[in-house]
C-alpha cells in the first residue's frame, strides 16, 4: 500500500527483520490461554445455571468467544507461529466457531490492508455509509449476523458478488462455504437427534448475544477518519487496559499493525513505540469515548455521507485522555 510517509525513516530493515521474527512459544501461549479461558468460564457456567450469578459469567463466555476473531486475523497474517499449517489449522478452527470461514475472511482482509479506507476496493467498506440505525443495528450485532449467516448460503449456492474476489478464488470461496454449512447443519441434526442444548446455551447464544463488545473493537479501528492511503490518517489505534489487550491479541495498536503487518502481535507495543518515537502518536480513543462521538455524530438525521472523506471527524473530547496527529 502506498502511503504519504517513508517507513524506513521510522524502522530500519533491519530493525525490522528483529521485530517481524516469529516465535512459537508466543503463538501458543496466546491460543492456549485464550482457549483455555473459554474452557474455564464455560465449566463455571455449568455450576451456575440455577443461579443469576451465571449473567456476568454468560457475558465473559461469550465476549471470549467472539475476541477469537483476533486469533484468526493474526493467524491470517501467520504472524502467531512459525509453521504455516499450524498458522492455517487454527485459524480454520476460529473461523468455523466464529461463522467466519477463514479463506473467505483472509481475501477480505488482505483487499482491506491494500486498499484501506477506499470505498472501491477495501474489502471491508462493502456497505452504504452509515446511518445511526443502520450504526447501531450493526454494532449490537442484529446485522452483523444476519449478514454472516446470509454469506455462508449463498457461498454455499455457488453465487460470489464480493468484488475484491478474484474469478480464479471463486471456487474456493464456495467449497469452504459448503463444508462450513454442511458441518452446522449435522451439528444441528445431531443436537435435536441427542435432545441437546448444549451447543446452543455454550456457543451459539453467549456467541450471538455478546457481540456488541466486540463490534466496539471494529468499529473504532477506521471509522470516521481519513479516506486516504496515509496509514497515520485512516487508522487508529485504541486506549485500553492489559486484558482487553491480551482477549484482542494487542490488535489495539491498531496502526502499528497496519503498518508493519508482518511484525507479531506480540511485538506491537514495542513497534507502536518506536512509531510514536519517528512519525508521532497516532489517532487514539478509548472504546466508550469514540462510541459516544459516532452516535452524537449520526444523531439529527445524519449520515456518515454528510462527513467529508479527507477529513478526520471522529476526534475525543477534551478531558477525554485520547491524542490525535492534527490533520494536515
């Protein structure tokens, strides 16, 4: 992607080379323990469900689940282990638990780290620009889903109307979208068969109800700034605590990441630091401060057409504990 600035001012390639090294014992100390989370608020929910206390333990199950999304971004990248087929078994197994078949979502992304923020070409600005119901039916998750689910019929009819989906990519689109319905529709057969709730109260309802917290995350990475190539411009990062981060697979330093994607997750404080060092801070807001901004932006009857694209327009407020570069 060509972008408004010099990245070798900022790393050296061989300063680079160091951070972009992979490491196993990373890669498996994050999927272990994320999984292992999963597991551990999961077995307390089957101690609780006489109890209103299972609520908070309901939500965390559920959030957990949905953060795996971050595994399979990274593993996408296969930045997280050093053996590619390990990179593509895990991120094969989020993307069946997620409802985001792995093939389709890395050719999506990958068209999004080529084309950020072009309305033409990044692959996920496939969308009218926002109104404040169409915002908030997406961020809660009622959209979010129904699009999902749609997605995975139709790939699995055969029928492809993704643009930044290659003619010669088709066929693997619509045979990873067949497998995936053909294995939800025998656990669904094999669930009434056995008179099973269990993956409905363990997966799917904690999975689809908790979205919301979630869509915080990918809401806040683009959305109201510049529709430029300049990476300091069209992407920010997020204020958060360590275990946000850790759920997030420190997706937070979000422009760190979109400008050295080959550096591991594990590494981008260390490049978010040397960022800030050589081009500055780059836009930051915490989740609830840019979601209160978003929504009094699109109240009155606005839409996100009403913004301009070159512009950032999406900034904290004062007191807000969030920085931005000034637009140039």
């Amino acid at each position: 992607m060509d972008v408004s600035f010099d990245r070798r001012k900022i790393l050296t390639p061989v300063r680079l080379r160091e951070l972009a090294q992979k490491n196993d014992f990373y890669g498996w100390a994050q999927a272990l323990s994320h999984f292992g989370a999963i597991g551990l608020t999961g077995l307390i929910m089957t101690q609780l469900w006489d109890s209103w206390l299972i609520i908070p333990v309901f939500i965390a199950h559920g959030v957990l689940i949905n953060f795996l999304y971050a595994g399979q971004h990274e593993l996408s990248h296969g930045t997280p282990f050093q053996t590619k087929w390990v990179n593509e078994m895990f991120g094969r197994i989020i993307g069946f638990i997620v409802i985001f078949p792995r093939d389709f979502d890395q050719i999506m992304h990958f068209a999004h780290h080529q084309h950020t923020s072009n309305w033409e070409k990044d692959g996920e600005l496939a969308r009218e620009p926002y109104t404040l119901r169409s915002y908030l039916l997406w961020t809660i998750g009622v959209t979010y889903w129904t699009t999902r689910f749609a997605r995975i019929i139709r790939l699995a009819r055969g029928v492809v109307v993704e643009p930044y989906i290659r003619p010669d990519q088709h066929a693997k689109v619509i045979f990873e979208g067949r497998i995936h319905l053909a294995l939800y529709v025998l656990l669904a057969i094999g669930s009434i068969a056995l008179q099973s709730w269990a993956l409905v109260a363990y997966w799917i309802a904690p999975m689809l109800l908790t979205k919301v917290v979630h869509q915080m995350q990918n809401t806040i990475e683009h959305l109201g700034l510049e529709h430029s190539n300049d990476i300091m411009t069209n992407t920010r990062s997020t204020q958060t605590n360590a275990v946000m981060r850790w759920m997030c697979w420190q997706m937070q330093y979000h422009t760190a990441h979109h400008m050295f994607p080959s550096v591991p997750f594990w590494k981008l404080k260390e490049l978010n630091a040397a960022i800030e060092e050589g081009a500055g801070p780059p836009h930051k807001m915490s989740y609830l401060g840019f979601q209160v901004e978003i929504i009094k932006a699109l109240m009155g009857g606005k839409t996100e057409a009403d913004y301009p694209e070159h512009e950032v327009w999406i900034i904290p407020r004062a007191g807000g504990g969030s920085m931005r570069l000034p637009a140039e």
